[in-house]
C-alpha cells in the first residue's frame, strides 16, 4: 500500500516541481497525489470537498453500500447506474436460466423442424416412385385398366400414410 506521506494527517497533496534554491519549476504544473486508504480509514466526514465527495461515492460502489447523497446530484446518478449493473447471484443464475430455457426450446423447435422435413421429403419420394412406377407400367405396354388401377393404389397409399418410413 501507498503510504507516501506517513506523518502527514491529509489525505490529499499538492505537489509542484522545485529546484535546489526552492524555486517552482512552473507555477500551473501541479500533480495532485491521493492517499486513498489514508481517507478511507481516517475521520473526513466533515470534509465536503468534491474529491472527498468522489472518494466516499466510489468506496460505497465498491462495498455495494451506497452512502447519502443530495438527490439530483452527480453522485446521485452515478449510483442510480451503478445499481443497473449489479449482478447479483440470483440475477446470474436467473439469466443462465433462461438462456438454458432458449436453447432447450431451439433445439427443440430444430428436432421437429427436421422430422417435419425429413416425413414431406419421403411422402415426396414415395409420389416420384409410384408415378414413375406407373410411367413404366404404361412403357411395358400394361393395360390402361391396369394402370388406372395401380394409379388408384398409388393414391390411396399416399393418402394412408404420407409421413410414414
């Protein structure tokens, strides 16, 4: 952990570039250095600054404790969006449920899908088969009478079982 100013009580430093002779570098260069588990764990409840502000927010974010903010404000709405992506466990599981429950019904729909194609493709082989079944009857020379009569088979079996094996 940071600790880079141990006996210092602020949390917060400013610090600006100096030379041997303690003159500023450049007056608007400055790097501000915070010592967040100093703030964490010290007493700045009455500091109000804006970063002290952020640093409480952010802390109760990450603890999943919101802390008291004025409504309306910046903070406020962070928090209101940082509920939104709170996963709780029973969020997860309910999710994973229900994606289960998606692919259970896919797999579902796509099994009979495939077993409605699969019965259409062979009533349709049957009906190719028995008509050129006929068209070979009639080829032999077979009597009309016959071949009216394979015909009416051919039909009444289609009709029988159209989705059968």
């Amino acid at each position: 952990m940071f600790d880079g100013f141990p006996e210092s009580r602020n949390y917060r430093h400013s610090i600006r570039l100096k030379n041997q002779e303690n003159d500023e570098f450049f007056k608007k260069q400055t790097i501000t250095l915070v010592e967040i588990p100093k703030f964490l764990e010290g007493d700045y409840s009455s500091d109000n600054s804006m970063l002290a502000q952020w640093l409480r927010v952010i802390d109760g974010l990450n603890k999943e404790k919101p802390v008291p903010v004025p409504e309306g404000s910046i903070f406020a709405r962070l928090q209101e969006k940082a509920k939104l992506s709170i996963f709780t466990e029973e969020f997860l599981v309910s999710e994973a449920m229900n994606m289960s429950d998606r692919q259970y019904e896919m797999y579902v729909e796509k099994k009979q899908a495939r077993a409605e194609g699969l019965a259409e493709g062979r009533a349709e082989g049957r009906a190719e088969g028995r008509a050129e079944g006929i068209d070979i009857l009639e080829s032999l020379g077979v009597s009309s009478d016959l071949i009216e009569k394979a015909r009416k088979i051919a039909a009444e079996k289609l009709k029988e079982s159209p989705s059968k094996p």
